[in-house]
C-alpha cells in the first residue's frame, strides 16, 4: 500500500499526487510553509490526508520554535500558524479538526518542549488510527455489497487520500483480502481528473477491475443497470447529513435516485461536522480559472471567458442511502443518528 503523507524525525514525506499516474515522486518538506504549499497546490488531497498533512505541519512548525522560552508566546504562535493552515482549504473540514485537536493537547503542556513532544505523538496518533478507521470504514462498506457487484465512486477517495485504504476505495481492499470480486467505474473528475488520474491509478495498482467514464457520461451508465451501487467520499459531512464532496457528486446522487441505485457516502467520523447544522452554512472552496480553462498547461477556450469553478458541491441528505462509518452506517433520520455517534449516552 503507497502511503500519501510519513513523517520521520523532522521530514514529512508526500507522494506528490500532481504528477500521478505518471511519475510517483516524493516531495521531501520541513517546514510549515511548505506543507501550505503542498496542501494549496493538491499534491496532498483528500480530506483525510490534508489533515494528517496539517497535522505534520504544525510539528514541524513547533519542532523550529522550540527555542523560544516563553511559553505562552509559543502557544499564542501555534494558535496563528494553525489558523493560517486551516485556511488553506476550508471545505474539508478534517484539516481544521486535526489542526484543533493538535491545539487542544498543547494547551495542557507545561513547557515549551513538552508542547512540542505532545504535539509529535499527536500528529503521529491521528496518522495511525485514521489507518485503522478506514480498515473499518472498509469492513462495514462490505457489509451492504455483494460478490461480483460494480460501483460508481467519483473523485478519488482512495489510500492516497488517507493514511492507508481510503473511504469510498476500502472496501475494494478489503474485499481483495477476502477473495471477493468487486469491479468499479470511475468517473474522470473534472476539473482536476482526480478518478482518472488518481482513483483508476490506484485500484489498478491493487489489480481491481475498473472502467473509466467522463463526468458526463455517469447518468447515462446509472441508467443501463450496469452499476449496482454508487459509493463516495466527503469533505464534510452537516448535522442534518447533507454532505459537501467533490463537485460532481450532487449530479450522481440526483442521477442514482432517479435511476434506483442506492448512493453511500464513505467517511470517518472526523469528516462529520455537527457544528454546522446544514449543508447550506458548508463553506464551498473555489480554485483558479486556470483548473477550467487549460489543461496540461494550454488553454482550451477563449482568453477571456469568466469561469466558476467550485471544488465542492453538496448532496442534500435525502439523496444518501446511508453513511458508512467506522462504527457502522448511520440511515435514515440523520440529525439524530449522526448525533448519537458523538453522545451514545443521550441516544436511550
Ligand atoms: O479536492 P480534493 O481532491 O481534495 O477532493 C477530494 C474529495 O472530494 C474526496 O472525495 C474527499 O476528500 C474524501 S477523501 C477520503
């Protein structure tokens, strides 16, 4: 299994996902800044994976700064770089949840260095239970699916957007272990080609059976029965269950529903926001014309056209058969079951 994000003794090392599926090059960074870069520029992606990014970086950060004697000056610093690491992308809302939760550890350090050694087995705990969360994800994704079943998965919500197996991808790994068939079809992803750059790549790579399609084509390939289910990753899940992923994935989910297909959305409990209370208060990121307007470095419209490009798009809840967690997958009455997740003891 490749793995997108290491980190070891004051280097994270990052597949850069830009230059798949033809080269596999591994950026090698040290500082903070240049895990902005990486995370602005989508070498690193995913939402899982942006936050074990974020994560690093904030290390990495702390690792430089642990010179500096006062300790509420170091806290008050780490409080702005994380905030500046947040803003890189906004709709995946696992960055802002690794990058908080790092910050919550440091407040209880009693020394600079202390900080500094928390914030390392921190960065380092999320890396590896998100490992054994999609493992998980992968178990219960299975549970729904049967032997020789074709999905639909869009973007790439794969290993290489998490620690390891990925969301929507992980029960393709897991049903691989366990000597079960499962083919996919993957749509390209424009504008950035993510399912044919990435998601075709990698389940190639794990020798499962996949078939490419343009966004375009995926109401069509819904409606001649040859998909048995669509399966998806997110950025961020609402309260209510409304789900901010990839833009295109609105389109399949109306497509699916029209055409009977049960739609999931694959995703930890991280990606599950229940502070924000609908899809509508989501905030969707919008990427430079240039993702639209060229491809590989040359245009492919006018000069002058404006362009809209949102990254994101949100699929209202009633669209989502079910959402497959690490502790199960949660239907029918969203706000109460995705809430029970978080307060089991209030759900009796
Ligand atoms: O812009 P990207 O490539 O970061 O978008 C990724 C997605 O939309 C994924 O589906 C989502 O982050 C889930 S990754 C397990």
């Amino acid at each position: 299994m490749i793995t997108a994000v290491t980190y070891n003794d004051g280097v994270v090392t990052l597949l850069d996902q830009r230059k798949l599926p033809g080269d596999s090059v591994f950026l090698k960074l040290t500082t903070v800044e240049e895990i902005k870069a990486a995370i602005l520029s989508l070498s690193v992606r995913g939402a899982p994976a942006i936050g074990i990014a974020a994560a690093y970086g904030l290390v990495l950060w702390a690792q430089s700064n642990r010179k500096e004697q006062d300790l509420n000056v170091f806290k008050q610093s780490l409080i702005t770089e994380a905030n500046g690491l947040k803003a890189t992308r906004p709709t995946a809302v696992n960055l802002a949840w690794a990058v908080d939760r790092l910050l919550r550890v440091s407040d209880t350090a009693a020394s600079v260095d202390g900080a500094v050694e928390t914030l390392t087995q921190e960065a380092q705990k999320i890396d590896e239970e998100d490992l054994l969360i999609c493992k998980t994800i992968g178990e219960h994704g299975l549970t729904l699916l049967k032997d020789g079943d074709t999905l639909l998965t869009h973007c790439n919500a794969g290993g290489i957007a998490t620690a390891g197996y990925g969301t929507a991808l992980a029960p393709f790994y897991l049903a691989r272990e366990r000597n079960m068939t499962l083919h996919a079809y993957a749509t390209e992803t424009r504008p950035v080609g993510q399912g044919a750059r990435l998601t075709v790549w990698e389940l190639e790579q794990l020798g499962i059976d996949v078939t490419l399609i343009t966004d375009s084509m995926a109401a069509h390939t819904l409606q001649s029965g040859r998909i048995q289910a669509v399966i998806v990753g997110a950025d961020r899940i609402a309260a209510n269950g409304d789900t901010a992923n990839k833009i295109g994935t609105l389109s399949l989910a109306v497509a699916a529903k029209a055409f009977g297909v049960p739609f999931y959305v694959a995703a930890p409990l991280s990606t599950i926001d229940v502070h924000t209370a609908t899809g509508a208060d989501i905030p969707i990121e919008e990427r430079a014309a240039e993702e639209v307007t060229h491809v590989h470095g040359r245009i492919i419209t006018t000069e002058t056209v404006r362009v809209y490009n949102p990254a994101f798009d949100v699929t209202p809840h009633q669209y989502i058969d079910g959402i497959i967690t690490e502790k199960g997958v949660i239907r029918g009455d969203y706000q109460t079951n995705l809430s029970a997740l978080f307060h089991p003891a209030a759900s009796h």
